[in-house]
C-alpha cells in the first residue's frame, strides 16, 4: 500500500510538472514579444531584435529535456547516477547565474553574452556566493538533487523579482527595498503583472533544469553525522569571511563593483543582479563621517546661533560661513543677507497658518519640457505670481521612494551623504528626533497633522509621524467615502479635509496650524482609460500615442484645480497663511514618451542631462505680503526658504542651510550645482573647491540623524515636545 501511494504521488507529480512545464514555453511563444523580441534593457533602452531562430531551438530543446527527464525512467547504473547527482549540483550554480543574468540584462539574445556583458571575474565572484548558499542547502538537507533544486529555485525567485521591481517602478531591486515591503504591497494591487520574454525563458529553463537533475533520483550527500558537521563548519566559516570581504571591506568596490547613483539598473548590466545587491547591502551601512567629533559641530552650529541678547527681531549674525577653498569657496556669511529677512527685518516673527502639500508625483511637465497638450495642464498652478515664490525643486528619487524627498523636506538633512539606496524613514528613523513639526510646536503650534490619503504603514509612516510629535494623524481609514480618481482619494477630496482641518482647529485654538499634507491621486501606474475623466488631457505632439502620459497629464489637472481651491480659499481668510505645494519626485512614464520630448533615451543622457528627471515643481504662496520670486532649490531647503520669505522665527539650522544655499543652491544624492550653475558630482569629490562646505553639512546630517547622544537640539529647533505622549485619538491612528 505504502508503495502504490508514494508512486501515485509521484505520477501526479510529473503530470504537474510536465503541464507547468509546457505553459510555460506555450506562454512564451504566445507572447507578443516572440515576434518583435521587446526588450527593456537594464540601460533603460527599449530594443526591438527581432525573433531568433537559435533561441527558439534552445527553448524547444530545454522544454523536450526537461519534459523527458519527467517520464523516461533513469537508466544509468548506481555509480552514474551519483556523478550525475553531483555534477548536477555543482553545475546548478553555474547555469543559474548564466540563466538569471541573461534575464536581467535583456541586451542580448544568447546566455553566453552574460561573459562579455560582466566579465568572468565579476562572474566568479558572484559564484562564490551562490555556491555558498547551495553549501548551507547541501549541509541542511543531506540531499544533491534537493539543494541544487532549491538552489535553482532561489536564484530563479530572485530574478523575478529583479524584474517586476524594475517593471513597475523603473527602478532595480535593491537591499533597502527589504524594508519597504509594506509599501509594495500596498499599492501592488494596482499594477498589472505580465512577464517579458526574457524572465519567460529563464523561469523554463529554471524549470527544465530542476527536472533534469531530478532525474537520476535522489542521493544523499553524507553517509554519517561527522563529515557533515565538518562541512557545517566550513560553510560557516566561508560565509562568515564571504560577509566581512564583501560586505564590510572594499574588496569589490576595488573590482569595479560599483553602483550608479543616477540608475542604479546600469549596475545591474555591468555587474550583474547579484552582485550589484550585494554592493547595495554595503551602501547602507552609515560610518561616522571622516573628521567627526563634537567639538567640530560645536564650531558649525556656533557661526549660525542667534546673537545673545537679541531676538527675532535682530539681524541674523553669520560670520565665518565658508570654510571651502578657492575663489568659489571663500564666500563670507558675514556679507550675506540670505537670512536678513522676513522676521528678522520686519521686527517681529509671524506666525502663519503653514499648509504643506506634497502633492504625489506632481511636475508642470510643460514649464520644462517641449510638448503640445490639447488642453492647459496646469493653468492655475503656472499662472500664480502674486505673493510667490516658485522654480524647480531638485529631489533625491526618480519614480518612487516618496518618503525620501518628505525626509528632506521636514528635516532639512540632505540624501546625499546617505546610501544611495536607503530609506531614512524605514532603517534610521527609531526615536524622537527635530523636525519642521516639532519646531513648529515649540513655537507655539498647536493641532498640527500629518496627513495620508492611503495605508499607515506605507513607509512606516504612522510609526515615523509618531516620533516627529504629529498632534494627529489621518490616513486612509478617515477617507471613506471620500472622491476617488482610479482608485486613490481625490486631490480634490484631499484639500477639502485640509480645509476641514483647520476650520475645526481655529474653532479649538488661536494658535497657528500646520498640517503636512502626502497626497496620493497621482500614483503610479497610468494604465486606466484617460477618457473616463470629464478633462482628459491628450498629448498632441509626436507621431505616436503615449497613453500613461495622456493619464498623468489628466491627473495632473485635477492637481491643479485642487490647488486653485485651496489658496482661493485661503484668499478670503484673514489668517496669515502660507501654502508650501511641490511634487516628490517625477512619474515613470513610457520611454518613447521621452523620446518624443528629447530626442533621446535617458540611456544616452549624461549625468548633468539626467538631472532633469530628479526635479519636480514648487511653490510657497502667502496671503499676504511677500517678495516674489523664481529660484531652484534642492528639497532640503524648502522650509528655511518658506521660513525665510514667510518671516517666521528661524533655527540655527535654517541660518546654515540659507547661508549653504547661496552658495550651492542644489545639493542632492544625484550631485550639486553652485551658484555659477556648475554641476559637480558626489560629495565626496575632494577636488571640488565647495568640499570643506559640504563636509561641514555631512557632520550636522549625521549629527542630526545618528548622534542622538550628543546632537544639539535646540539648534535643529528642539525636539518632539512631551515624546512619551501619543498623538491625538483618531480612527486613522488606530488604522496602522
């Protein structure tokens, strides 16, 4: 009986294998890019190749073998089939780095290209560690068939999810993307989910490899505990050294393993998947910046504290700003007026009302970009002068990674001496730290909000709010029933709850308001029907159609009219008032939609050119009196400006940032420009003559974020007031 029912199992298991098996190469020759060979390359470039007759052999053939392996009995002989056991599982790394890397380039149509694409060192190095994990899979499971299998089906995951990473978001699968698997899922049911050829062909041959190793049975790997115990201990032992070399050393930074700031999916072509995560996990590791101590940001922070004796309405006192070399940075804060204005040269701080809306994927494309639309996109938003200041705002992420730009924006520290691929709010974020809402509270702020029209735990949000000292937090749960435009809440619907929220905070208190606002209409992706909005917007230029562009657009417009409402409002209020609107970061749209407006790929945009997809659009409106402007800015400079115009009571921190732009009106993870619109790179670039400026940034950012022990919180604007208290009772607080 025993053994009728273990062959049962295993006849349904080769049926099941043999069907999954077959639907996956039907699926690929019923795809549409068999015929035209589509690829999204890891360069961003979409390439049309053309079917290949050498591939469609090598997918038949792998489907046949593997299919065979299935249902033709094994007939070698006890002997053969161990060496096949074993050849079997030390091929598997092999054949699954050249499987998942030819997955992930897409330039190319055959596996052995992965050689010339990466190189056989980087391939060699990536062996080490895949071949380290099929160790522990050997070790654990005593079989040679089961921990290659596991293996393949490991490596084979992971390139799956390279690929859908970089599908939806337009950005590679990196370590951080661990901790925001929250905000993935939560917006994941919006997309649609269709594999490319490439990944097709490598799930099958995945798949046809399994079933050929499979074939000669199982074997066992140890015949007593003692030699497996030993190779336990060498497999510790190599991973624990694998780990500190790679991990903690600059050993492959040395080989050229290196990680593109502005697209990081080109590491992936150069180094290959694997490696290029790797090389992520190391970035996120934050040293104590070189020359850091406490007496040196003692000395920063005492050239920007207010003179004693004076209020704000005294001139603000900066002398010795500039500590950089040459002519460029020699620049003296004593002979700047950047923070002589406002508060500090009307007499008296105001305290307005302060209304922050970081507006989902907001640009006004056509301010920048070289298009015709059958309809003005953002008619209001461009056409608003009186009592504003506006321009490009320069952020840190492309496509994604909201809450980086909202990191820089409430604290004014920059990305840009943080890992490329982290995310502050998920991995650094633990405790109380100073912040624009617990500034304002210290001022005399009181009701103030944190706002999001969708799930607390995007970003750790909830957790995130708590800590900065938010008064009271709204998510999605307070929005049912509210508008929605595809599925998210309504702009419109989002500014008529700001609205609510300060009415029903002036009916409690006098005091100033202030509510930080993350809308979400705009989010990703733009595959729904532009038509079933009353205003669709089309793009008119081009020869082709660019239907995500015509829905952003769209969107963009209801933005717009959410916008007009809100200051129209506030224009009839006797309130002081200011309103901070931006986008966090532009949209990931088609690639011939670009093509159309450039002329080119931002495959073939160089750096300085790339820059332009790492800006979105601002403005600061007051209802009252302020200079009006046009100035580009980096996201970390948002609230010392708006302080700045708005005249509002400044923190040491603000004079520093305001005296920094000046000189560097830009400063991101992307690079900076100074003030003759010189583009430089990283900051770590020592030839830079504004280097000795930025390091002087570099230790108050890690003094602000990481040196909690010893940071000055009175001159990032003192901490969250009463930390230990929750914020007010809410549906939304209870949501996440």
């Amino acid at each position: 009986m025993k053994d009728s029912n273990t062959k049962g199992r295993v006849r349904i298991g080769t049926l099941l294998g043999t069907v999954f098996l077959l639907a996956v190469a039907v699926y690929y020759f019923a795809h549409p890019d068999f015929y035209l060979n589509v690829n999204l390359r890891t360069d961003g470039e979409e390439i049309q190749t053309g079917t290949d007759f050498l591939q469609i052999v090598l997918v038949i053939l792998f489907t046949a073998l593997g299919a065979a392996a299935l249902w033709v009995p094994c007939f070698l002989n006890e002997k053969q089939k161990k060496i096949h056991a074993v050849l079997g599982f030390w091929l598997t790394s092999v054949v699954m780095i050249f499987v998942v890397e030819y997955a992930n380039i897409r330039a190319h149509r055959y596996f052995w290209w992965v050689v010339y694409y990466i190189g056989v060192k980087k391939l060699f190095l990536t062996w080490v560690v895949v071949i380290l994990f099929a160790g522990w899979f050997a070790v654990l499971t005593n079989r040679w068939q089961t921990s290659a299998m596991i293996t393949a089906i490991v490596v084979c995951s992971f390139g799956v999810t390279c690929y859908f990473v970089y599908a939806l978001r337009g950005t590679p699968f990196l370590a951080s993307d661990l901790t925001t698997l929250g905000t993935a899922a939560n917006v994941a049911a919006g997309y649609s989910y269709r594999l490319d050829s490439h990944t097709t062909v490598m799930i099958l041959m995945t798949t046809a490899w399994c079933d050929l190793i499979l074939w000669s049975g199982e074997h066992k790997i140890f015949s007593s505990w003692k030699p497996r115990v030993v190779t336990l201990i060498v497999v510790f032992a190599l991973s624990i050294l694998t780990e500190r070399v790679y991990i903690h050393s600059q050993f492959l930074l040395n080989r050229g393993v290196t990680m593109n700031t502005f697209r990081p999916i080109k590491s992936y072509g150069v180094n290959g998947s694997i490696l290029t995560f790797i090389r992520s996990i190391q970035i996120m590791v934050v040293e104590e910046p070189d020359g850091y101590s406490l007496e040196k940001v003692k000395e920063i922070e005492a050239r920007y504290l207010e003179p004693e004796g004076t209020g704000a309405s005294s001139e603000t006192e900066k002398a010795g700003a500039s500590s950089g070399t040459g002519e460029a940075g020699a620049s003296s804060g004593a002979e700047k007026t950047g923070a002589d204005t406002g508060a500090e040269k009307a007499g008296a701080a105001v305290q307005p009302n302060v209304i922050y809306v970081m507006d989902e994927a907001f640009s006004d494309m056509q301010s920048w970009m070289d298009f015709e639309t059958d309809r003005e996109v953002c008619p209001f938003f461009s056409g608003l002068k009186e009592n504003t200041i506006r321009g490009k705002l320069y952020v840190s992420s492309y496509g994604g990674r909201t809450a980086n730009t909202e990191y820089e924006v409430l604290t004014g520290d920059s990305m840009g001496f943080l890992p490329v691929s982290s995310t502050p709010y998920q991995l650094y974020i633990k405790e109380p730290m100073p912040n624009l809402d617990a500034t304002l509270e210290n001022q005399g702020y009181r009701h103030t909000v944190g706002m999001h029209p969708y799930k607390p735990s995007g970003y750790n949000r909830r957790t995130v709010y708590e800590l900065f000292g938010f008064d009271r937090l709204l998510f999605e749960d307070e929005f049912a029933g509210a508008e929605e435009v595809y599925g998210r809440v309504s702009d419109l619907a989002d500014i008529d709850r700001v609205i609510a929220e300060y009415e029903e905070a002036k009916r409690e208190s006098d005091a100033p308001f202030f509510v930080f606002n993350v809308t979400m209409q705009n989010h990703s992706p733009y595959t729904w029907d532009v038509n079933e909005l009353e205003e669709p917007v089309h793009v008119t230029s081009g020869s082709g159609k660019y239907a995500d562009a015509d829905v952003y657009l769209s969107e963009i417009h209801l933005s717009d009219k959410a916008l007009e409402k809100l200051v129209h409002y506030f224009e009839q209020t006797d309130d002081p008032t200011v309103i901070v609107f931006f986008g966090d970061h532009q949209p990931l749209l088609e690639d011939p939609f670009y093509k159309m407006v450039y002329g080119k790929t931002m495959a073939e945009m160089k750096d300085e050119e790339l820059m332009q997809f790492y800006h979105s659009n601002y403005l600061i409106w007051a209802n009252y009196d302020i200079e009006e402007k046009e100035m580009d800015l980096s996201s970390n400079y948002l609230a010392p400006v708006m302080k700045q115009a708005a005249g509002m009571e400044l923190t040491g921190y603000d004079r520093f940032l305001l005296d920094l732009h000046e000189d560097l009106p830009i400063v991101s993870l992307n690079g900076y420009w100074d003030r003759d619109g010189v583009y430089y790179g990283s900051p770590d670039n020592e030839k830079s003559p504004w280097y000795d400026r930025l390091q002087e940034y570099n230790l108050l950012v890690y003094n602000h974020l990481f040196d909690k022990e010893n940071r000055t919180d009175d001159f990032f604007g003192g901490n969250v007031p009463d930390p230990g208290e929750a914020p007010a009772d809410n549906a939304a607080g209870q949501a996440g």
